[in-house]
C-alpha cells in the first residue's frame, strides 16, 4: 500500500500536468470508488470546477479545485453553475493499489480504470485500481474526511516534544502505534519497520519501555526516513503506484544479513502485519534498562 513518501510523489508528479486545467466531464466506471456524495452527483458538481492545487495530507490526495468559471456561467456539457460552492475538495486514498495518470484521451481505456476525468487540454485523469479499495470524496471541507487523522510527521510544527507527549500518552507496541493513522499520519508498514530498525527499536517494545534516548531516536528516525524516501521518489512496491528507487533496509529483507552487524534479518506478525525487524540491533528488552 502506497505511504507518505509514495503518495507525496505522485502528488508531485501530478502538479505540473493537473495544475490549471478545467474538468469537463467525469465518467465513473465503478461506482463504489466514489465514496461522497452519490456517483452522479459527483460526477455533476466536479464539471467546470479548475485544480487550483493538489497537496497531500496523511495518505490523501487533496485536489482544491475553483469554480469561478461555473460560477461565471460557463457550461460545457450542462453544468448547472447555479448553487456551486466556489471551493471544492477532491480527496482520493489510493488504498491497496490505486493509481492516477495523466493521459492523452485517445488512449485506450485499460482494465481497471475506475474513474476518468475529462481535462479541457485533451488529456484525461485516469484513476485504475485494481482491488477496487480506492476511494474518492468531494467535500466543501477537506476536514470532514481527514479530521481525526494525527499530525503530518515532516511537519515544522511537529517538533520532539509534541512526539514525546504524543508516545507518553499512549501504552502498548510501538509499531501498531506507528500505524495507527490518528496517532500519526501517513507511515505504513513499509516506513513503520524503517524507523524501527533506524531508531534500533523492537517493534514490541511498549512505549512506556522506551528511553527518552530511544523516543527521540524514533523521531529523528522516521523524519529521516521519510525525507530519504521521498528524495528517492517512493519504494517500488512491485504494486506498480510508484516505482521509486528507495531501497528498503530492513522490510521484506527476511534472513538476508543486517546492513548494520550482519545478523539474519527476522520476520514476524505484528497487528496482522508482516514485521521486519534485527534481533541483534533491536533486542526485545531494549539495550539499556539503567533508570
Ligand atoms: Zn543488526
């Protein structure tokens, strides 16, 4: 499943072709993808609406989209500019294996094509996805879907302090912590094992356990992971969203010797999640019990 860096990369890749363009028509192939409002009321209210911006919060990606040509009467194919709301939100979540390019209309539709946006330069949005757990919502508010998410970790304002009373606050693993989106935005399993392994921290370790050495390892930790994968345009997940050049440290490198001491890489299950972790590097009990 595509994380921060992953998403943040094609949100990136998608300014440049998106920024500016109108949509003219939507065509909704699978109509569960369309999670808010009803399909053809989404499919309605985006025509004559301009991207303005696309940015990314937690695993989202958050189309801000004008309406000052709907507004001003503009009507390609029978919008009703009557009762538009000059700002809209378009969030999608890629889930397990979405993806969204940019493409010229003549081109034909491929298999899993879900959603198509129709952009007034002869290109189409295309949104395929072949699991089908993709989702997208228009909202006058992109906090009625992100709204209980937790704070961006490569954000200024999420500083050490703010992460050492968000770990104190919480008890049990580290790692199902990591993934738990409301306590954090944005890290999955991929990144979850990164950190872990950066901060020499086993992923069952219980936050109460953790040092204050070892809480501020774990930050620097995953914002340096973070930043590393989205320098490096995402991990290559062979689920074919992005194929980034990150090279993973320790996930999915089960029984191939550690990049630090050279120990078998170990894998185990941690909230139904295969966990990657070094026995030697990340000890259980923690390296230091002197309180
Ligand atoms: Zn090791």
């Amino acid at each position: 499943m595509p994380e921060l860096p992953e998403v943040e990369t094609l949100v990136r890749r998608l300014r440049e072709p998106v920024i500016g363009r109108t949509i003219e028509d939507v065509t909704i192939y699978w109509k569960r993808t369309v999670a808010r409002p009803a399909p053809k009321e989404f499919a309605r209210m985006l025509r004559g609406y301009t991207v303005q911006a696309i940015d990314r919060r937690a695993k989202y990606l958050v189309f801000t989209l004008l309406g000052v040509e709907a507004l001003a009467g503009y009507s390609n194919r029978g919008a009703t500019p009557a009762n538009q709301p000059p700002t809209l939100f378009l969030l999608i979540h890629l889930k397990m294996s979405g993806k969204l390019r940019v493409v010229d209309h003549t081109e034909p539709l491929a298999k899993h094509d879900r959603v198509v946006f129709e952009l007034d330069d002869g290109r189409q949005l295309r949104f395929n996805d072949v699991r089908k757990f993709g989702k997208m919502w228009l909202v006058a508010d992109p906090e009625m879907v992100t709204g209980s998410i937790g704070p961006e970790p490569l954000d200024r304002t999420f500083t050490l302090p703010k992460f050492r009373e968000l770990v104190r606050s919480r008890s049990g693993a580290i790692k199902p912590l990591l993934l738990n989106q409301e306590f954090l935005a944005g890290v999955g399993n991929i990144y979850a094992d990164e950190s872990l392994w950066l901060a020499r921290i086993h992923p069952l370790r219980k936050t109460d356990s953790l040092t204050e050495a070892e809480v501020a390892a774990l930050y620097r930790s995953i914002r340096k992971v973070l930043r590393t994968a989205i320098e490096d345009e995402g991990t290559d997940a062979g689920d074919g969203v992005i194929e980034g050049d990150y090279q993973p440290r320790v996930y999915g490198r089960t029984a191939r010797p550690c990049y630090r001491c050279h120990q078998p890489i170990q894998r185990m299950v941690v909230a139904q999640r295969g966990t990657h972790f070094c026995p030697q590097c990340q000890p259980r009990r923690g390296r230091s019990r002197r309180h």
